[in-house]
C-alpha cells in the first residue's frame, strides 16, 4: 500500500509529503510515545493524536513512513517546521483512529 492510496482513501489534507510513493509495511496505533519508538515496524503508518514537536522526533527514531494526525487534530507550528525540514510525511483526517484504521484495511 502506498501512502498516496491512504492519502485518498482517507480523504487526508497533507501537511507534508515528501515521498509519496513510498511503500507501507505494517502499522501502529499509539500515543505514548516510547511505546511509538520501541515497537512500531520501520516503513509503517503511525495513527496518533499527539500534535507536538516529539512526533517528529519519534517519526525519525521508528523510521516511520507516514504519521497520521486522527481526529482533525491539526500539528501546532513548531512540529509543522519540524516535519518540513526532516522531509517527513504526515497527513491530518477528521476519522477518529479506530475509523482511520479501517478504512485503508
């Protein structure tokens, strides 16, 4: 699956998206951050509601592929800046997690 599929089958606004054919591999559900690091599978999707400056931080430690920001939670300005100088992909949905997850099952 390729985050341009999630993208559209999410009906996601992009906050930033640098490699949009990349190649997802498995997936986390998850916002307890060292959990995040420590068991989500590199080249995954990461479903969150975290929106500070440390899902950038973890992004980059998991070697995440996409984060997904759920719920409409918009990231706030320092992780927007953080996320565009990393080259990292993220994407904003209003599904609540549960709903985001199936829908790109």
């Amino acid at each position: 699956m390729s985050i341009e599929s999630i993208i559209a089958d999410l009906g996601a606004r992009i906050i930033n998206l640098e490699e949009p054919e990349r190649e997802i591999s498995g997936g986390y559900c998850g916002d307890f951050l060292s959990n995040v690091i420590s068991k989500a599978p590199p080249d995954s999707v990461w479903f969150t509601v975290m929106n500070n400056q440390n899902v950038a931080a973890v992004q980059t430690l998991a070697d995440i592929a996409l984060t997904v920001l759920c719920e409409g939670v918009e990231p706030d300005e320092t992780l927007k800046a953080r996320v565009k100088d990393k080259g990292l992909n993220m994407i904003v949905t209003d599904l609540p997690v549960y709903e985001a997850v199936k829908a790109i099952e």
